[in-house]
C-alpha cells in the first residue's frame, strides 16, 4: 500500500484500529456456540434453551439496525462506539459470571445492543477518515476482520473452554474486549480533533471527498420513510 511519507499514515492506524474492533467483536459472537454443550449440561438446557441462547443476540442486534443510525447521527462515532465496545465486555463477563438461564440470555441480549452499532459507526468512521479512492481497502480491513474471526475466534475460545472451563471461552472475550475498549478510547478521535494527525493528510483526505462530521441535517423520519 504505497503511502507518500509527506502525507502521513495516521488514515490506516485508524483503519486497523476498526478492523481489530470488529475481529474481537465476532470473538464475543461465536464463544457461546463453542461453550454451548458445557452450559448445556452444567445448566441442564434443553435443545430449546440453547437455541434461545443462541438466538438472543441476533434478536436485539437486528432490531437496532436502523435506529442505530440515527443514535450515530445524533451522538457521534466516537462516544456510541467508546459506549458500544465497553459493554461487549460487560456482555461476555455477565456470563463468565452467569447462574443460569436468565441471566445467560439477558446478556446475550446485552450484546446485541451493543454491537448493532459497529458496523454503521466503522463506516461513518470511514467516511470520515479516508478520500473516497481508499474506502473500498479501508472497508476492506474490517469486513475482511469479520471473516477472519472464525479462523481465530473459534479455536481460541474452544482452547480456553477445553483447558480452563467453559466460563473462561467468556471471561477472555470480556478480557478482550475491554483491552480494545482502552485502546480506541485513547487512539480514536474524529479527524477534526486528532492531535496526530498532520495538517497534510487531513487536507488530503478533504480534497478527496471526507464526509462531513457533525449531526447529519438529514431528516431521520423521512429517512425512514424513503426505506
């Protein structure tokens, strides 16, 4: 990926910043399908329960798709994916510390609404960092994260449930994610208020096009009518 030294290269920390959030975020998704035959019998699930706990997630994160956007709208990138990726760990560690159903499925539930809004938020993100000829590789970094999750993901969490119990597939995901939590609370800013970034590349990626920060004017209700 040639970069010219004069420009900077501040665009792409911010690019695999997003990308190891969404790597990490599929952690937290798939460490219940691997721990799932040890809740099972701890808990005594039936084939029912566990397509419950299965399924929890995706309820609220589906739910949230649209309405996210408009929480990103009004309260930006920064703060939504800052408030976001500290509760996927709250998540996981609900359940690392869970006693049975209820409790399982409530944080599944957790989850949900916490990760509905990383994707959206990664592509605002992108709309802001990156000239319009480098979104489809800024893109391409996190999307490709997701895919890559589950040659990652899955061992690693069965790794930890088959030498540390099956509370432990959750307590490192929970480990996890409030690690990259730290991380993008002091790496991530909005271009405008980046310190690190130089003067030359953000004017490199305005004149390609930025998308403008701030509150869209968009009317979100006849957004949602136009859907």
């Amino acid at each position: 990926m040639p970069i010219s030294p004069a420009i900077g290269r501040r665009r792409w920390t911010i690019g695999v910043l997003l990308g190891v959030g969404i790597l990490i975020n599929y952690f937290d998704r798939v460490n219940i399908s691997v721990a799932g035959p040890q809740l099972q019998q701890e808990f005594g699930l039936t084939p029912a329960d566990l397509g419950l706990l299965f399924s929890a997630f995706f309820w609220s994160y589906a739910i949230l798709q649209v309405p996210v956007g408009m929480v990103l709208d009004r309260f930006g990138v920064m703060t939504v994916s800052r408030i976001g990726a500290f509760l996927w760990g709250v998540a996981s560690g609900a359940v690392a510390f869970a006693n049975g159903f209820s409790l399982i499925f409530a944080a599944r539930v957790l989850l949900g609404v916490a990760e509905a809004p990383a994707f959206p938020a990664n592509s605002k993100a992108t709309g802001y960092w990156f000239p319009r000829g480098e979104r489809a590789t800024a893109t391409a970094i996190f999307d490709a994260a997701a895919k890559f999750s589950n040659v990652v993901g899955v061992p690693l969490v069965a790794f930890a449930v088959v030498a540390f119990g099956w509370r432990w597939g959750f307590g490192l995901t929970a480990i996890l994610s409030f690690a990259y939590f730290l991380a993008y609370w002091w790496i991530y800013r909005d271009p405008s208020r980046d310190g690190k970034l130089s003067r030359e590349e953000r004017a490199y990626i305005l004149d390609g096009g930025a998308a403008p920060e701030g509150p869209s004017g968009a009317d979100p209700f006849a957004m949602l009518g136009y859907l």
